[in-house]
C-alpha cells in the first residue's frame, strides 16, 4: 500500500500509528488459524452455512489487522481497512484476492441486517480460505 493512501487512512482516523506488536500479531494469527481449522471440520449445511462465512470471514479480518499491526498501525475499527491491505499481498492466486469486499458486505448483511447464508455462498469463502488462507498468514508471520 503506498505511503499516500496509508497517511490519508491516518489522517481521517481510520488507522493509528503504532508500534509493532509481536505478540498481538502472534495472537491474531494463532486465533485465525485455530478458528479456521474448527470451523473447516463442521459439516458445511443450510444451518452452519452462516457461521462457517462470518468465521471465515473474521479470520481474514485478524490476518488484514495482524498484517497492519506488523507494519506500524492499528486499524481503528474498519472492516474495510482491515481488508484493503490484504488487497496487496502477493500470492499465487492474486485475482482471486477482489472477492475479499464481497465477503465483507456479505458478512455485514449476516451481522446487521439478519441475512442467512446460503451454502454456496459459503463454499465461495470455504475456497478462498483453502486456496489463499495460509499464503495469507505467511505473509504475516515474523520470525
């Protein structure tokens, strides 16, 4: 993400600089790939769909915030920023990474407007997770 973009998102309070925090990146990682595994073993039906996409989903979000935090800020409270950076990582499947705010609108619909899932649509962000998820965190470990 360029320094323009990234001085805007600080400037309208959407980030804060930061220190990089090791262990809270550590945290965010560790609980994304603990909530994607158990979420992977559910059997993917009409009743589970909806939570097996807002997981998923919110794994992605710690892996955009987690990603942040190792490049000096906090995102302050945006799913959207949280994402945007995610935008950028370089992984095989690149084209594949413009799906990310479908998922956020999908997963705010879930969340505020009472919207139910449909298995399809939770095999779309079963699939990416399986295709892209551990590129994802890779980009993010420290050493």
């Amino acid at each position: 993400m360029d320094d323009l973009r990234v001085n805007y998102l600080v400037k309208e309070g959407k980030l804060r600089r930061r220190d990089v925090d090791k262990k809270r990146i550590a945290s965010l990682i560790q609980s994304s790939i603990e909530t994607a595994n158990y979420v992977e073993e559910m059997a993917l039906k009409n009743e589970s769909a909806t939570v097996i996409f807002r997981e998923l989903y919110e794994c992605l979000r710690q892996i955009g915030d987690a990603l942040w935090w190792k490049n000096g800020y906090e995102v302050m409270g945006s799913h959207e920023i949280s994402l945007e950076i995610l935008q950028n990582v370089d992984v095989k499947d690149k084209v594949n990474l413009h799906k990310l705010d479908w998922f956020r609108r999908t997963r705010n619909n879930i969340n505020y407007r009472g919207y139910k899932t449909s298995i399809e649509e939770a095999k779309e962000i079963v699939n990416f997770w399986k295709l892209i998820g551990k590129d994802l965190i890779n980009t993010v470990k420290i050493s």
